[in-house]
C-alpha cells in the first residue's frame, strides 16, 4: 500500500492528476468518473468559435 501511494504522489501532478475510484461498486464508479470528466471538460471553458456576419 505504501509503495502505491507513493507511485500515486510521484506522478500525479496538477496537469495529468491520477484519480483512485473504488471499483467495488460498479454504480457508484461510474458515478465518481462521471463527476471526474464533467468537471475535466468544465475547467476546460470551451467557448465556440466567433464568426462573422459574412459567414453566418
């Protein structure tokens, strides 16, 4: 256990986190990585594309 916290804090960062889900509830993983990617793809603050009235 030691070993692996230790990997787990060597490599995770702030630009490519590690995230540990327990997998013995199938239902609530694929909940917490729900949470995990829309909160990704929200920090991302994608905006579309501005246009111009030409090609609107």
């Amino acid at each position: 256990m030691e070993a692996y916290e230790e990997c787990l804090n060597k490599t995770s960062t702030h630009h490519a986190p590690w995230y540990v889900v327990p997998a013995d509830d199938k239902e609530n993983a694929r909940l917490i990585v729900s949470r995990i990617v829309l909160d990704t793809l929200n920090d991302l603050k994608m905006v579309y594309p501005k246009t111009t009235a030409k090609r609107r």
